[in-house]
C-alpha cells in the first residue's frame, strides 16, 4: 500500500466504524469554569463534573428550609403523641 492511498478519505467507509461521532455532534464549546472542551449538548462538563448552565443543574433547597420543615413535623408529631 502506498502512502497516497492512505490520504485518500474517499476509502473510508463509515460501517467500519459504528461508535464514531457523526461530524455534525463534534462541535465543542469550553467549559466556563475549567476551559476544556465540551460537547456543545452537554449538561455537565466531564472534566470538572460542574454543570454548564442553571437549567440543567439540580434543584437545591436552601438548609434553612429543610431544617424548618423537619422541626414543624416534629412537633406535630410530637403534639398527636400526646
């Protein structure tokens, strides 16, 4: 085989290869907190685990309103026990 050969694309057949991206998903965009490549459909960068946006991050309650609702069943509870 020669050197020419292997330059030709025209040669290569997409079957031989399943798990390659298509070139339509390789566009990339950097991550706003470490600047390393990610795919532009990603919601979490996989270098820093951080995710892109606020949409796609998971819902958190503030602790205060966590420790508020835990106190008030208690004492309900503890007012039907009586």
């Amino acid at each position: 085989m020669r050197f020419q050969d292997l330059d030709d694309e025209d040669d290569l057949d997409d079957s031989e290869y399943p798990d390659a991206p298509d070139d339509d998903d390789d566009e990339t965009i950097s991550c706003p907190y470490c600047f390393r490549p990610v795919y532009e459909g990603a919601e979490q960068c996989p270098s820093c685990r951080r995710y892109l946006s606020r949409e796609d991050a998971p819902t958190r309650h503030p602790w205060w309103i966590v420790v508020g609702v835990l106190l008030c069943l208690i004492v309900v509870l503890g007012w039907i026990v009586r």
